[in-house]
C-alpha cells in the first residue's frame, strides 16, 4: 500500500468527546487540517481545553489555515474534507443518522470512516449514496483513544464489499501518518 505520510489531508471529526478531541490532537500534531465538530457547545468549549494543554496557541484558532477549527454543524466540518471520521456512539440509529447525513453535506471525494465492532460497515455503507467511500475502524472508540501513547499500536481497518482501493489505502495512509500500524481485514 502507498504511504500517504506526505498526502495534505483535510480531517473532519465528528464528535467532540473524548475520542474526538484525541483524533484532532493527533492529526493536527502530524501536520493535517481538523474540523473538529460537535453540536453541544460544551463538547467544544472542553475539546478547546483539552487541545489546549497539548498544542501550541497559533494551533488554535477558528480562523483559516489553522489546524484545528472548532464547528458547530457536520456542513462547515465536512466543507474541505478529505477524511470523515465519526465518533458516534457505536449504536445503529446513531451511526446511520451520521452517515447519511455526511453522505449528503460532504463533497464527492470524503471517505468515511467509522469506528465499531458490532456493526456491519456493509450495512452502514448501504445508507449512503458512495459505498465505496466508507470503512469501518475495527476498534472500540474508547479503546481507540487509550492507544494516544502507544506508538505503532495496530488499527484494524475493515472495507466492506463494495470499498475501493483509493479508501483502503487513504484510510490506512491516515493512520500509518499517526504512527500506528494500520492492518486492512479481508472483506
């Protein structure tokens, strides 16, 4: 697979909890642009802190070029967005109403991706009009954001029947680019 460790990626990340504020951290320290999007403003106002403490000041900022911008709709977060990732609970009502709403506010080109281990991403993928734009995370959303120190830690990533290459390898250039070590599940 191609190493996208040099690909400009624009990231939305869609939940502003815990492992929300962890994915803008760690793609923003590799350089991406993150809109990091939560319809609760305390869910911002707590990323904002978080990402805080664990970036430098000119980081944070609303303003364009930043690599953390902090929104209140899935529109403005998936505007620019290369990469969609959904931080949902890893429940089916939550996760299609995500879906289907990125399917129709992001521009052709996102790729979704999504972390679970109880759904079907074939399923989830049905929902949407571009099934061969989503992926799903093999992974626990907490257990995703325990893994912050461990460098090379595996993620599991699982294309669903109708995923194309560009997904599965831009998916896994994401992760590599983090420093994990992205292993891609038979479909």
């Amino acid at each position: 697979m191609p190493d996208n460790s040099d690909l400009q990626l624009t990231l939305a990340v869609i939940g502003a909890g815990p492992l929300g504020r962890w994915l803008a951290v760690q793609a923003a320290r590799c350089g991406l642009r993150v809109f990091l999007e939560d319809v609760l403003p305390s869910n911002l106002h707590h990323a904002r802190e978080y990402i805080r403490q664990r970036m430098s000041a000119p980081a944070l900022d609303d303003g364009a070029g930043r690599s953390v911008c902090f929104v209140s709709t899935i529109e403005d977060a998936v505007r620019e967005a290369d990469l969609a990732i959904d931080c949902v609970p890893d429940e089916l009502e939550s996760k299609l109403e995500i879906l289907w709403l990125l399917d129709r506010m992001a521009p052709p080109q996102t790729i979704f991706a999504t972390p679970t281990t109880q759904l079907s991403i074939a399923d989830l993928a049905a929902c949407t009009c571009r099934p061969e734009k989503c992926i799903a995370i093999a992974a626990e959303p907490a257990a995703l954001a325990e893994l912050e120190e461990r460098s090379g830690a595996p993620i599991l990533l699982k294309p669903g029947p109708a995923t194309s290459a560009e997904t599965v390898a831009l998916a896994a250039g994401f992760w590599r680019r983090l420093g994990f070590a992205a292993a891609v599940a038979e479909n």
